[in-house]
C-alpha cells in the first residue's frame, strides 16, 4: 500500500510566487523555532521548580516568578562573552550555531496539519534523522576547541552516546516507514488515521524514546554535562550569548525529537476518533505533553554510569530494535 | 525534477536564516557586553587552580571500538530504509533476504560482546 502525499501547504494556496512563500515559509519555520522552545524552557523553569520545591525561578516579576525568562535573556546577552587565551578561537564561537541550526532544518518537514507545513520533503523522516545528528559535531567543536581536559571528555562522551543510540534510533524508526510504507512525514500521518502506530508498535516507541533522551543528552543520560564530574562537560568555558544558543539548541532539540516522536507513533495531527479537536491544536497539544515528560524525567531519574549507557544500547537496545524490524516486516507480509 | 529541487529550498533559506540569526544575535551582544579581558580570566578553568599541562591531553579512549561498530551498523542503516520502503511489494524473499542481512551483523555484535568490547571495568 503506497499512499498518495496529500496536502498543499497553506503558504502555497494562499501565495503562488515562488519567493513569496519561500519567504512566508522561512519566517514561519524560524518564529516557530524562537516561540516553542523557549515555552518549553519556560515550563522547564516552572516545573522542575515545583517538582523540586525550588524558591529560586518562582521570584522574578512577583506573580509566580513569570519575568524569570525575560531576565535570563537580558542577563546573556550583556554578560562579557569570554573565550580562553588556550581556545581555538573560530571553531569555539562557530560551535553553537553548528549545534543550533540542524534542530531549526528538522522543523521545516514537521507538520502541524495536513495545510500548515512548510515542505513535505519525499524523504522527510530520513531527512530528520539525518539533521539530527549534525548537532554532535556542534558539541564536539566545542569540546576540542576550548582546549580544556573537561570539554575535551565531556564531547567525547557525546559523541560516544550519539554513535551508541542514533542506531536504535534510526532503527525504530525504519520499523515505522515500514508500516506506513512513505517516508514523508505527512504520508506517515495519513497512514494512522484508524489507528496511531503506538499500539502495534509499542516497543518501538519505548526505544525511540529513550534514544531521543540520549541523543539530547536529558537525565537520565546527561553523563556528556555530568557537573557532578566533568563541570559541565563541552560547555563548561562558554559564556554570555553562544552558552545561550547551546540551551536553545537543547530545547529545540527537544521540541524537534517531541514533534519527530508524535508523528512517527501518536498520529500527529490525527484527532482522537470522536473527539472533534483540530489538527494543529492536536499536534501543539502532543508536543507540548512530549516535551513535558522530556522535563519530567530529569526530576525523577538519577543519572546512569558511562558504561552502562554504552552496554544498555549495544546489548539492550540495539539488538531489541533488530528484531523489532524482523518482527514487523514478518506481520506485514504475513498478514 | 526542478520540483524536486525547489523543495529544498525552504531548507538552504532556513539554514541562511538561521546563520543570520546567529550572525546578527552575536554581533548585537558584542555591541552590548562589555569587554575586558584580563589574563587571570582567560586561562583555562581547571577548578580554580592553574591548568596542568594543556587541555589538549591524552587519555585513555575506549571509544574507538564503538566507533568501528557504529560504522558497520548505520550503513545497514543506510541499506534499510530503501528496502523499508518497497519490501512488502518484494514478499517473503526480500524479507528473508533482509533476515539473512540482520543475522550476519547481529552475528558480529555478538563477537564483540563476547570479546569483552562492551564491558569496561
């Protein structure tokens, strides 16, 4: 079964000269990149303060601290932006906009309905994938080039975790596009309108899952920025504006991977049978709970050792998602 | 095919804009923060100390072997989306054929578990 890629994006409907909407799609992709990651950072803010009973992020502004966030802001973007004497200088300040712009590419192909998408790229999760793991090398840039011992371990451990879970990852998500039979984001939509892929494929969510927590470095697997050991690891010497870029690549990263998660198992924009909801709202609503329990679990989960990580994904999950392909590929032919 | 290209367009325009938003973020706050560089706060942070040696040092790396592993397995990867996309119209032979793929690399992560590759301590 090979479905046809529906949907015309809103911005060509309404505009039919090329640049036009290149120009609305581009200013679309980015609001969205400077509007929902720091909503996220903002719940980050909030929640963990309640979860852990932390008076800090709950004062700025009076009313429940709501100012905490427009005072980060102000406060990186006139801190004095140091870069050590021993840094190789054009590879330290180049690091976060490596880190950054992939998750900003990634939300061009996420679709918010089956109008309101900027590109419906024929190989959009492969594209994702792809993207997604560009944003190590950001780290790695950082680490080697502050020419400090901690960055220098804690980018290697980065790039150790990427390598360990980017195959259960990419693996999980083959499982998916054979379902679907599209690698288009949209196509693998459309294949869940009777029923969301986290049923049949459960365990596959649960890999995916705990990859996208190691791919964005959260707990329980924040080893790469363990300050209890390696300060905090690639980014320890960074200061001012580019430390900021560096968190808002994490939380477009989680954004990017929470988006990239509801379309692959939780039927994107599909709306609960009966429950006449619209799709964008949907889709905002399954992002935002994924994003949730992204910050959730960094209040409830200690962090693993180096070693563990590394045997949990080559003898745990790796092989698991092997055979979960197997299994899929032997149920889709056989019935 | 111009289609097929035009289609990445949104993608070369978004990264442009995102380096323009990085270019002009950065030039904004060397225009606002202030700049006075002093030897003691240039050097290397090595928890408070002087740093010992340079930063760039030697240590031991035992990550190699999962690099050599990871090399082998996301070309696989590579391999499995195309076949993904058009097993189900192939039948049982692309099935069994990708079964034989999957069990000679499991075949090898097998090896190195029993070599002791991912056991450290």
């Amino acid at each position: 079964m090979i479905l046809a890629e529906t949907g015309v994006s809103v911005f060509s409907s309404l505009f039919s000269n090329f640049w036009v909407v290149l120009l609305l799609k581009t200013i679309a992709v980015m609001g969205f990149f400077l509007v929902v990651p720091l909503g996220v950072g903002y719940v980050e803010h909030k929640g963990l303060a309640h979860m852990q009973a932390r008076l800090g992020p709950m004062e700025a502004g009076r009313f429940h601290g709501w100012a905490q966030l427009v005072a980060d802001g102000v406060k990186f973007i006139q801190k004095e932006d140091v870069v050590p004497a021993a840094a190789d200088r054009n590879v330290f300040s180049l690091a976060p906009a490596v880190a950054m712009i992939p998750y900003i590419a990634i939300l061009v192909v996420l679709p918010i309905s089956d109008s309101w998408f900027a590109e419906n790229l024929d190989v959009g999760i492969f594209f994702v994938l792809a993207m997604s793991s560009v944003s190590v090398i950001g780290v790695m840039m950082a680490g080697w080039s502050s020419a400090n011992k901690f960055s220098l371990i804690g980018a290697l451990r980065a790039a150790a975790q990427l390598i360990a879970y980017e195959l259960p990852l990419v693996i999980a998500a083959a499982a998916v596009v054979m379902q679907a039979g599209t690698l288009s984001m949209i196509g693998i939509v459309e294949a869940q309108q009777d029923l969301w892929f986290i049923i049949p494929q459960l365990p596959g969510f649960l890999i995916f899952m705990i990859a996208a927590f190691a791919e964005l470095q959260r707990p329980p697997f924040d080893m790469p920025i363990a300050d209890s050991e390696i300060i905090f690891g690639a980014y320890t010497e960074y200061t001012g504006l580019k430390f900021a870029f560096f968190l808002l690549a994490e939380y477009g990263g989680i954004v990017a991977f929470s988006g990239i998660a509801a379309v692959l198992y939780l039927g994107g924009y599909q709306p609960l049978p009966g429950i006449p909801i619209p799709g964008p709202l949907m889709m905002m609503g399954k992002i935002g709970a994924l994003a949730f329990f992204f910050i959730w679990l960094r209040a409830t989960y200690p962090r693993l050792r180096e070693d563990q990580l590394q045997r949990f994904s080559w003898l745990g999950l790796i092989p698991l998602s092997l055979a979960l392909i197997m299994g899929v590929a032997v149920a889709k032919v056989a019935f | 095919m111009p289609d097929y290209y035009s289609s990445y367009g949104v993608v070369l325009a978004v990264v442009a804009a995102g380096a323009i938003l990085v270019a002009v973020a950065f030039t904004a706050a060397k225009l606002i923060a202030p700049h006075r560089p002093l030897p003691a706060k240039l050097t290397t942070y090595e928890c408070g100390i002087d740093p010992v040696g340079e930063g760039w040092s030697q240590s031991q790396i035992r990550y190699y072997v999962f690099g050599f592993l990871f090399v082998i397995f996301d070309v696989e990867a590579v391999f499995l989306f195309p076949w993904a996309r058009v097993f189900e119209s192939l039948g049982w032979a692309a099935v069994v054929e990708m079964g034989i793929f999957i069990a000679i690399l499991a075949t090898g992560l097998l090896y190195a578990w029993r070599k002791g590759v991912v056991r450290w301590a």
